[in-house]
C-alpha cells in the first residue's frame, strides 16, 4: 500500500477509535446517573462498570497511540475525571523560551512572528467566529519543529463583548487603552481579534521583530510595528504585510539593488570545503562556535563578509534554512582545502599570498 494510502487508513481508524470511545465514555455518563440513588449513593453493579470502563479505556489508549506517533502527532488530551471523553489531541512540543529566541537569528525569530500572525489570521476567521486569547502569554505556547503552537486552550472566548454604547467597547491594556465602535448589532466588533493582535506586538513582535532585521527590510518591520502597536490595521492587514516580507526575504528581491561586481572579489573554488578553520564568533549565529549566516545567494554572502573585519573567506554547502536560504560560513582563515562535491570556498582576493593558503 502507498504511503499516502497508510496515512489515510491511519487517520481513518485514529478518528474511529476516537469517534467509539467518546460514544462509549458518553453512555457510561449517562449510566452514572441512572445508578445514583436518591440517598445520593451508588449501586455496586455500577462500581463494576467503572472497573470495566478504565480497563476499557486503558485498551483503547493503547490501540490510539501507534497512530498518533505514526501521524506526527505526539501528543494527546484525556479528561481525567473520565466522564467528559477525549477533548483534544495536541502536538507535544518544547515550551516558549523567549530567552532563547532572543538569541537566535532573525529569520527564526521572525518565524514565530508570522507563525503566530497566521495563527491569529485563523482565529479572527474561525468557524465557531472571532476567538479571543483571553490570557495571551508567551507560556500558552509551544515550539514543535521551529514552529510556533497554541497549546493552552481553557481561556478562549468566541463571543464578541456586548455594548450598548462606543463607551462599552474600551480595550484595556496595562499601558494604554484603545477605544471601538459599538455596532448597530450591539457588539463590540473587532475586539476579539484586536485584543489578539496588540498582545501579539507586547509580547512577541516587540521583542523578537525589529532587532537585527535586514537593513533592506527595515522600513517594512517599522510599518508593522506601527501598525501593530497603534492598532492601526486589522489582522487582515497584518498578515499581508508579513506575507509581503516573507516574500521579498525568501525570494531575494530585497537585494536588487546589491552590485553583482561585489563576487568578483572573491576567488571561487567549487568542490571544496576548508579545514583546520581559525573560527571567529558573530552574533547571532546557527553555529555558536563560529560565525554561520543565512544568505540568499553568494552575492549577499560576500557582501556580508565585505562588511566583517576578520573575515578573509566564506563557504557555502547545500544546508538550507526552513526559507529555503543558503547557509554561509565565514572564516577568517584555514589551513588547506579539501574535496568536498557539496561545497563551495569563496576566498578574498585581497587577502591572498601569493603561492599560498589562507
């Protein structure tokens, strides 16, 4: 059987066994009832029930979990009062450590912003309406992949505030408050997804967005943190204009006005790799014990090393970021060079000696 057939009679029988125990947990809900006395006790012909049901419930998690695994999903709610069925079923992922992303390049970091814009995007256009995360912190999430996921769901609203007048619509915030219009309908429209979107700017963008941002790209990150932070757009307008960037980065268009002249620097040599490197550390970097950027092409690569000191070479293999970007590596010098077929050395001409290696 293909693999997209195993995939799809996986998902078919997790949703079965998921669709049969919630029946089955339900009716020993409904049995629960029926077996208390009005003294308020219970028959024992119910208590052995319940004694079938756990180690019916026991058999039914052990025949789920296989296919959750097998899914990529890994991770999954019970209630544990057992009266309510399962609610939900949830990657398992590495709690938020903001510290963390603080250090991190900026291409991760603005990752979790437009992961989470996206998010946001869906729940101000969900099917049950406009979700509100009434205790939107960073804690409520999780990181699966490099990908950001809403994993704390008990303080949602899907009900729009409602008003009787403008003054009923204030959104209220530590720092500031921002005032709505009261519709014809007597809702507060919007503040569901406008309360989203200003704590998305106080706890994500303001920290994770605009620090080490492409130079190119930094009128476009001020106009989101404009937007955001005044409420000036919806969250329509908010991820267009992340969706606009992501574009611009992915696809290199930013650097149209980069000299192609900048490679010719730069002596080429293909097919090989550098050894005994003299590594140098800069900030941020994917390797912590050098200097390993994100580039979109050779061009933007030598530019960046143009523009660091101890930098004399740089190499490029086919390691890609989640964009789709080349990783570069610069050095400020190696010993020799060794064959490689998956790798490139790009060294300064200017800093060459005659006769040898740098």
């Amino acid at each position: 059987m293909s693999t997209m057939g195993s995939s799809l009679c996986a998902a078919a029988l997790l949703a079965f066994l998921v669709f049969s125990l919630s029946l089955f947990v339900n009716s020993w809900h409904f049995r629960v009832h029926k077996g208390i006395f009005t003294n308020g006790t219970i028959e024992d012909g119910f208590v052995m029930d319940r004694n079938g049901l756990v180690r019916e419930l026991n058999e039914r998690r052990k025949e789920i979990l296989p296919f959750l695994i097998s899914s990529g999903l890994r991770g999954h709610c019970e209630d544990s009062v057992g009266a309510g069925g399962i609610t939900a079923i949830l990657e398992q992922g590495f709690p938020l450590q903001m510290i963390q992303l603080l250090q991190s390049p900026w291409e991760e970091r603005f990752r979790v912003c437009l992961g989470l814009v996206r998010l946001l995007h869906y729940l101000s256009h969900s099917p049950l309406g406009s979700v509100a995360l009434l205790d939107f912190q960073p804690r409520q999430f999780v990181m699966v992949s490099g990908e950001l996921k809403l994993t704390d769901l008990d303080d949602a609203s899907v009900t729009e505030p409602a008003c009787q007048m403008d003054q009923d619509c204030i959104l209220q915030f530590p720092l500031r408050n921002f005032s709505l219009l009261c519709s014809a309908q007597g809702v507060c429209e919007g503040l569901n997804e406008m309360r989203n979107l200003y704590n998305a700017y106080r706890y994500f963008f303001t920290y994770l967005l605009p620090h080490q941002a492409p130079p190119a790209l930094r009128h476009l990150v001020d106009h989101i943190m404009n937007s955001t932070g005044e409420l000036k757009g919806d969250v329509n307008d908010t991820l267009e204009a992340f969706e606009d960037m992501f574009h611009l980065y992915k696809s290199g268009l930013h650097l149209d006005n980069m000299p192609s002249s900048i490679i010719r620097d730069y002596a080429v040599m293909k097919g090989m790799s550098t050894s005994g490197n003299m590594e140098y550390r800069c900030w941020p970097s994917y390797n912590h014990q050098g200097c390993m950027l994100s580039v979109h092409s050779d061009k933007e690569a030598a530019f960046i090393c143009n523009s660091l000191p101890q930098c004399t070479s740089f190499s490029l293999s086919d390691q890609r970021t989640w964009t789709g970007r080349l990783l570069a590596s610069f050095q400020s010098g190696f010993s020799h060079l060794v064959t490689d077929g998956n790798s490139e050395v790009y060294l300064k001409k200017t800093k060459a000696s005659p006769g040898t290696t740098v």
